[in-house]
C-alpha cells in the first residue's frame, strides 16, 4: 500500500478522492468522512490494479496522477457497491 506515500499521505489522498467520487456516484449523504477515507483508499488500491493492467502507473506519490487513479478506483468501487446492494443512492 506504499505507492510513496505515508500513512497520513493515504489518509489525505484517500479522503479526496473518496468524497468527490461520493459526490459523483451520490453516496456522499451516506457515507461520512471514515466512510470517504476507506472507499478512497480502497479505490486507489482498485485504481492501481486497474490501471496497472492498462499498461499504466498506479499510485506514485502525492501528486494528480495519484489522485486520479485513485478516484476512478472510488468511483468504480462505489458504483459496484450500488450495484450489489441495489441501492439508488
């Protein structure tokens, strides 16, 4: 889970990234701010996978390309999530 980034680095970038892809896939009223550090977390774990089987970098450091990778993870995370329980929102 390095991706050059520390602890707290996580926690900043994962909190980001998981509320704006909150906000897109329209979780955000739900979800809280433990709930936008884990699902951001979580994502830039999927993003990195996912980017990474495109021929892509994953996560690099604290920078824009990281926090792009992981709010597509989120994004896609949050709307399997949807998906599988069927919530709209």
């Amino acid at each position: 889970m390095d991706g050059g980034l520390g602890f707290i680095g996580w926690i900043i970038l994962g909190g980001l990234a998981g509320w704006i892809a909150s906000k897109i896939a329209g979780t955000d009223k739900n979800q809280g701010l433990l709930g936008n550090i884990i699902v951001g977390i979580l994502g830039g774990l999927l993003g990195g996978f996912l980017f990474g089987l495109l021929g892509g970098a994953g996560v690099t450091g604290f920078n824009i390309w990281s926090f792009l990778v992981a709010l597509v993870g989120a994004v896609v995370l949050l709307f399997i999530w949807k998906l599988v329980t069927g919530k709209k929102s």
